[in-house]
C-alpha cells in the first residue's frame, strides 16, 4: 500500500510543479489582451504624428490623438539608442548630489549635471 501513495505523492507533485512554470506564462497572455482591449476601448485616433532627431542616436515620436469622447491626447515617445557612443543614460536628482535627495525642477538637474561636467568631474561627462 506505500507505494501507490509514493506514486501518486510524486505524480501530484509533478503536477503542481508543472502548473506553476505555466502559470507566468498564462498570466503574461492575459496581461496583453487586457492591454489590447484598454486600447481599442479608448478608440484612440491619430490626428498628427512627427518624427525628429534630437540627437545622434536619440528620437523623438510626438502624437496628437483624439479619444472616444473627441479629447485631444498628447504622447511622446522617445528612444535612445545605446549603441551610439555618445549615447549615455544617468540617474537625474537634485543638484545631482547623490548624498542628498531632493526634488528639483529638470532645467535645474540639467544645469546641475552640466556645471559638474564643465567643473571636470570624471563621472559627469557630456552635455543634456
């Protein structure tokens, strides 16, 4: 009688083993339909679309779009190209002070990350 319970302890336990790795799976599928139905339930429409260079290896997409009820959505998209080598991606804080968090306006991290740049510090180099 031990054996037919081993047997069937092991069968069970494969069984549960073998829906777990499935379960990501089916959880990642559903994840997309449901994206795909917020989509076509917002029954976004594109007015414009313009495509510029902001700089070697870096693109922005801006849309103009109108929703179901005739609002108008603004969308930027922008992607960097990481295999340019004057393509470079930093953490942006405050004063860029990593001992110090704080908020700050981007103009002002902007013009934190070039005065560090200019001063000659090796970790901050480049322009935004």
């Amino acid at each position: 009688m031990k054996k037919p319970s081993k047997i069937l302890s092991a069968i069970l336990s494969l069984a549960m083993v073998l829906g777990m790795v499935q379960l990501p799976v089916s959880v990642a599928f559903a994840a997309d339909t449901r994206a795909a139905e917020t989509f076509t339930t917002a029954n976004l429409t594109i007015a414009t679309e313009k495509n510029s260079t902001l700089a070697p290896g870096i693109t922005q997409d801006a849309y103009t779009l109108y929703n179901n009820k005739d609002e108008q959505v603004k969308m930027f998209v922008t992607t960097a190209d990481m295999s340019v080598d004057t393509v470079k991606l930093f953490a942006s804080y405050k004063d860029m002070d990593p001992t110090n968090y704080g908020m700050s306006k981007l103009t002002e991290q902007v013009e934190a990350f070039n005065k560090k740049a200019e001063a000659g510090d090796e970790y901050y180099q480049g322009t935004v």
